[in-house]
C-alpha cells in the first residue's frame, strides 16, 4: 500500500489474505445488502445512505490509491468528517471520497480545509488520543451532510453495551468492508472488535451502534491493530467530546491544527 510522506503508516494490507477473506465469504454477500450478517463476519458493504457517508482520503486527490478512511459526522455548518488523528498528523490536507466505489466517487470530492487534533496527540503522538475531526469545504453551497447525511459523535458511551458495525476501505479495494460484533475493553482507554480482513487503508473507519451512533473510529493501540483480524479504537471520553464540540459547534471556538 501507499505511505504517505509525512503521515504515520497506515495499517499493513496482506493482499492474499484479503483476496482469501472475499472467496471465504462471498456466500454472505447476498445476505450483506440486506444487512450486515453475522456478528463477526467480514463482507462487501452494500451501497445504501448510512455506507455512503463512509469514504476515503486521497493525498492531494484521487490520482494515487486512498490511504485512511473517514465518515461524516454531524455538526452546526453540516461540514464534519471524523478518522484516527495518525490519518490527519502530516502537513498536506487530503481530499474525502464519501461513497467511493469501484473507482467512482459518486458524490464528489470533498477538499479538507481545517483539521482539529488532541493535545494528546499533538505533543507526543498519544495512542489514547487517536481520534480527530475535519472541516471539509462547501461544494455547490452545500454541505457534505447535506449531500449523504451524516452520523451522530457520541462519547460517553459503555464498551460493548451494544454491537457496533465497523465500515472501511482496505487500501488495495475499490469498495468497503463492513462488519458487526461486540466490542471489548483493552485496559481504561482502548476497545477492541474482532472482525477479519480490517487491514491498511482502514484507519479511521467508524464503529456505529445500535442507535446510529459513532463511539469509536478504528487507530488506537498500535494505530489500529497489529493483525487484520482484530482492530483497536480509542474509548471516547472527555477528550474526544471537548474536540468534536470544538469542531462541530457554530463558529467554531478554539483554533484547528
């Protein structure tokens, strides 16, 4: 997979495996459009309103291959996307895909213009504040949640009171990977989901409760996970909450990185 100058690596993509991990479940895609299928089975996600607001980050635009992902999230100007802050650490702003697929990005471009990190993260790089949000420009007048909606950003919430469906763009797939299961704790900052197949490019995908909710956005512990088949996110606490109202509140108040 692409690294990107002066970004963390995003997570590493066996490329056999993953080929391995789609023959292994192509007997779940039919089942994938109407849902996500079973707890802790990997497969194609259908293009439906809530994978839409799903999609990729480009360095400089679409001409490489995409290298984190991200969603939108709501906020007061209706411009919010939310990934892991090691997809947003370097000097360039990179560009969303929301919806991408097989090459396409139905909805557009959407150019980053602002980014807001932690201070956990910007003095020392913290795994327990791997979390951050972006500013993405009007297009048409419009917002990008105007375009594809938007989820709630909820902090606060228990590890694994409800499942979660974790939604993102292995770097060498064209279309996204979606899964649900049951979080864990790893210690007082970190939850961990076991879904195969979540490799590089996937840093940033969210974790979607039962109720629509973000609670958590793949990077963490060792920027997501050392393995394909179980992935890491910050829990999100007070740090989190204070960025994302920063971020998502009119006139934004406080000043982005």
């Amino acid at each position: 997979m692409k690294r990107i100058a002066g970004l963390a690596a995003p997570r590493r993509y066996a490329l056999l495996g993953s080929f391995v991990l789609l023959a292994a479940t192509s007997s779940s895609l039919a089942a994938a459009d109407d849902g996500p299928g079973p707890f802790g089975v990997t497969v194609r996600a259908a293009a439906t309103p809530q994978s839409a607001r799903v999609g990729v980050l480009f360095s400089g635009g679409p001409g490489g291959r995409h290298f984190c992902t991200a969603s939108v999230v709501r906020s007061a100007a209706r411009d919010l996307i939310v990934t892991a802050a090691h997809c947003l650490g370097g000097g360039a702003k990179p560009v969303f895909a929301p919806g991408y697929r097989d090459g396409r990005a139905p909805y557009g471009l959407w150019n980053v213009r602002k980014t807001y990190l932690g201070d956990g993260w910007r003095s020392g790089q913290d795994e327990d504040s791997d979390v951050a949000f972006a500013v993405v420009a009007d297009k048409g007048g419009k917002g990008i949640e105007d375009v594809v909606g938007g989820n709630a950003f909820a902090a606060g919430r228990a590890t694994g009171a409800t499942a979660v469906t974790v939604t993102g763009y292995p770097g060498a797939l064209d279309a996204p990977l979606t899964c649900t299961d049951k979080p864990i704790a790893r210690g007082r900052a970190q939850q961990r989901i076991a879904c195969p197949g979540f490799a590089g490019g996937t840093s940033g995908s969210p974790w979607v409760n039962g109720d629509g909710e973000v609670v958590g956005v793949i990077g963490g512990h060792q920027q997501g996970g050392d393995t394909d088949d179980v992935s890491f996110s910050v829990v999100l606490r007070s740090e989190a909450a204070a960025l994302y109202r920063a971020a998502a509140a009119p006139g934004r108040s406080g000043e982005p990185s």
